[in-house]
C-alpha cells in the first residue's frame, strides 16, 4: 500500500469527495463531512479493505489524510 492507492480507494468510498482533489495534507474536516455515518463508512471500508480496525477514537485524533494512512499502515500485519 502506498499514500496515493489508499487516497484513491478512499475518494472512491466516499460520495462527497470529487476524486483527484485529496493530498496527503489535506484536512479531513474540510474535505469531508465528518459524521457518524461517514465515520463507519470508513470504519467498514478500512476493515474490508486492509484487514485493519481502528477505534472511533483514533479515527477523531487524525488530522490529515496522511493521518490516516499513517494509522492504518502502522496496524497492518507484514507478511513476507
């Protein structure tokens, strides 16, 4: 996984996002709306996706879309 796929899958999930217009900087209170909804949304899509859960807490303390990356990444299990 790198920032620009996981950027891509979550322009997709989300409705209210115009694809190509989030950046690693970009800041989730502006990009999104950010509600219950959108928040399990996310949840669910992180799960399916890349096998991750993360708490509704951690999920609020991200800032930015790196934010995010950065969390779901450092929840993966490596196998090699």
């Amino acid at each position: 996984m790198n920032i620009n796929d996981f950027i891509t899958k979550v322009e997709a999930e989300f409705e209210d996002v115009t694809p190509g217009t989030l950046t690693p900087t970009t800041i989730l209170k502006e990009a999104f709306t950010w509600d219950s909804v959108n928040a399990l949304i996310f949840l669910a899509h992180v799960n399916v996706e890349y096998d991750v859960e993360i708490s509704a807490n951690e999920l609020i303390e991200a800032e930015t879309v790196q934010d995010l990356y950065n969390l779901v990444e450092s929840k993966m299990i490596i196998t090699a």
